[in-house]
C-alpha cells in the first residue's frame, strides 16, 4: 500500500500516478473487440454461438437456448429464503421511491404575443442492459438498472448477462422475475454489447445501453456509441475515504477492503490530515485481510493500488480529493455535511460514520452504476435521465413570428443561408 505524505518532495510524482488508476489499456483490446463486433453485425446468432462457446464454454442447442425462460425466473424467486426475498423486496422499493424523485417533467410557457416555447421528456423506446456475471453475479446490478428505466416508462427491455457453463445464477433470476423482466439473454461480454446494439435473430436493437463490465465490455460500449446511446464507460471499482480523528480506524480499514475485494484492479484511497488515524487504518487493514475469503483479491488491490495520503489539514484533503474525483467518496467527519459544499467530484458521496459505500450497494437507493476513473468530474450516476430523452416544443402566433422575425431573418442573412432568411419573411405581415 502507498503510504505519501503532501509534505514529501516526490509527492506529485506519486499522486500523479494514483490519478492514472482508472486508465485502461483500451487500444489494447480494440481490436479483439472491434472483430467481435464486426462478426455479430455480419452472423448475428452465428457469430453469438462461437462467441459463447469460446467465451462461456457451452454452445446454445437452438435459438431459442439463448433466452432464460419466465419459468425458471419465477421458479428461482420461489425458491429464495424468506430473509433474502425480503430484503430484494426492500432495496426493490427503495430503489424504485428514490428514482421517481429523479423523473423530469415535461413544461410549457406562454408568452404574451402567443409564443409557446417547452420541452417534451419521453422514454427511450428500448433499452440494453448489460449485468456483469464472470467472476461473480451481481443481482443489485440488475435492480440498479431495472428500475430506472422502468421509472422512465421503456417498454421494451432487455437484460444480457453471461452464463458460464450454461449456468445462470439463481439469485440474478429471482431478481429478473421480482422486477417483471421477461426478456433476459445467456450472452456477455463484447458479443453482448454488440447484440443488444445492432440486433441478431433473437435478440432485439436497442436505443440505449447501461450496465457495468470488464474492460472488454467498456471497450464495447464505446465503439458502439453513436450507433445507440450509453452511460458511461466504467473502469474498475475505487473508493476514497476523507476523515479525522474522530474516525473508527477498524470501520475506515473494511471501508477500504470493501471496494478492494471486487477486484484486484480496484482502487481503495484514505486521505487524512492525522498521522493517528494513518497509522491505525494500516494496521487494521492487516487485520481484516486475513479474515476475508477473498483475502488474495483484496490483497493484491490494496497492495498495487491503495494508498494513504496525510496532508497538513482538511482543506488539503478536499482538495487532494477533488483532483481524483472518486466513484465512491465517504466523508468520515466531526462534521461531514460542513465540508459537503467543497466537494465538486464524487460518483456518490457518503456522509457520516454511520454510512458505508457497501449501503449504497445495496438498500438506499441512489444508483450504484458509477462514473469511475476520475470521469465524476463530467459523468453522473446511472438514472431515470438516462432513459430519455428531450424534445424542444416551439410554437409562434401570427403576432409573435411578426414582432421578432426581422431579427432572425437578419441573423439568416448574414449566414449566407438565404432560403431560411425567406421562410421568415413570406411569414412576415407587417
């Protein structure tokens, strides 16, 4: 783990390296990834087999082999333990109440000479999502993608979620059958983008497409943009930690770990003015690793990818912070909301000693679908908005093109574009 100080003369040097975390060698993958694309446009389910039974080791019988059957979701959700079904059934509802908050409305304004100028929101037609399923199945993915989408009002949704093995995990399926999702696909990867973004026999094109994925899958979504729309493009899982001394150097240590336990590329950050607290947090960081079933992931993570950073105050911390823009940011403070107004870039941010990032996961219902990689700074959480779009309302009276047409006509004019000059003047009365 990097332990720096903002004293230290190489400091910049070693920060400068913690703000390249994000950074995945994306050129090198494109072109694995641009052929597998190129092969699903051309093939379609053809090209979707091979990918499958190269990728996830088994070979669709048919056509029909690639879709999860409504039964078998609904048989998974039965089969859930009572706890387990309600505490889906609780992140369920939260997730879903915390999202119609966020569904932007249509509106209208009326001018006096009778101009009526507005904005029409409607949903998407389609969406794509994407539930990661390789090294582990993430059924709060599913819900975190679901729900707003279903909150916008997309009719048609699909889920695409890899299955090695011919496998499909049993929990993810009760999560599809308890948001209603009937339209559920063993494909992963690039294939899976790439299906969901031109179509193939089964499986429909779509408008949209979200969800989170391996660098192959990131890949993927960017070349496909501009053909569909999509979030973002995710790296690796990282948390940073701002605290004092008034910090639990136990709770900030698994704080770390939790996002160091997704996977070894992931990024765990403290930045805090006390030596104290520094000190402590390592040790304890010690601790927990050797109680973690997934101690060599975790390990590996903090290891090449951790750091504690102590500065001279809190200002210097924020501001340290703010330069790395985290997907998660817990501010473990005296007073956590005094310093929320000095936060410019986090993908979440987590206020007090009681909130752990892992709340955020699962039950409080803020999007768990992040900007990674510093991308906080332009990128915001997975939402409704994501699921649709804007369309501009303008409507102009007799009266109102009258009172300000000569100004756009002179406007048109001075662009050189003569036949918009005119379709203002022929309109023009007066």
């Amino acid at each position: 783990m990097i332990f720096i100080k903002s004293t230290d003369t190489d400091f910049n040097e070693n920060f400068q390296e913690l703000l390249g975390r994000g950074k995945m060698d994306i050129a090198y993958v494109s072109s694995i990834v641009g052929g597998i694309i190129d092969e699903i446009k051309a093939n379609k389910n053809k090209a979707l087999f091979e990918h499958i039974a190269k990728f996830d080791n088994w070979t669709p019988k048919n056509d029909d082999d690639l879709k999860i059957s409504q039964e078998s979701m609904s048989k998974a959700y039965d089969n859930l333990d009572k706890a387990l079904k309600d505490s889906l059934h609780l992140a369920y509802e939260r997730i879903k109440l915390y999202h119609e908050k966020q569904k932007p409305k249509s509106w209208f304004d009326t001018e006096a000479n009778g101009t009526i100028l507005g904005q029409k929101v409607t949903p998407v037609d389609s969406a794509g999502l994407y539930i990661p399923g390789g090294k582990a199945a993430y059924p709060s993915s599913l819900l975190m993608n679901v729900i707003p989408a279903q909150v916008a009002g997309v009719e048609n949704i699909v889920v695409c979620t890899p299955t090695p093995d011919n496998e499909p995990n049993e929990l993810l399926l009760a999560a599809c059958h308890l948001c209603g999702v009937d339209q559920v696909y063993k494909v992963g990867g690039a294939s899976a983008i790439a299906a969901m973004a031109y179509g193939t026999q089964n499986i429909p094109k779509v408008d949209v497409v979200t969800g989170p994925g391996n660098i192959f899958v990131a890949t993927a979504k960017k070349m496909v943009f501009g053909d569909v729309n999509i979030d973002m493009i995710a790296g690796p899982s990282e948390i940073g930690i701002l605290a004092d001394d008034s910090a639990n150097p136990s709770h900030m240590a698994i704080d770390l770990l939790s996002q160091a336990e997704h996977d070894e590329m992931a990024s765990s950050i403290l930045i805090t003015p006390s030596q104290k607290l520094a000190d402590a947090v390592e040790k304890e960081i010690e601790n927990w690793l050797q109680k973690l079933p997934r101690e060599a992931i975790a390990r590996k993570s903090i290891e090449e990818r951790g750091a504690i950073i102590v500065t001279k105050d809190m200002d210097a911390a924020v501001s340290l912070m703010n330069e790395i823009a985290p997907e998660h940011l817990e501010v473990a403070t005296m007073s956590p909301f005094e310093l929320l107004p000095y936060i410019k870039h986090a993908g979440a941010i987590f206020l007090g000693h009681n909130t752990p990032e892992a709340i955020g996961d699962y039950v409080a219902g803020p999007n768990h679908t992040l900007p990674t990689g510093g991308t906080a700074k332009f990128y915001s959480p997975l939402g409704v908005e994501d699921f649709m779009k804007k369309s501009s309302i303008i409507s102009f009276s007799s009266a109102a093109i009258n009172e300000i047409g000569e100004e756009c006509a002179l406007i048109a004019n001075t662009e050189g574009l003569t036949a918009h000059e005119q379709s203002v003047r022929v309109r023009l009365t007066k």
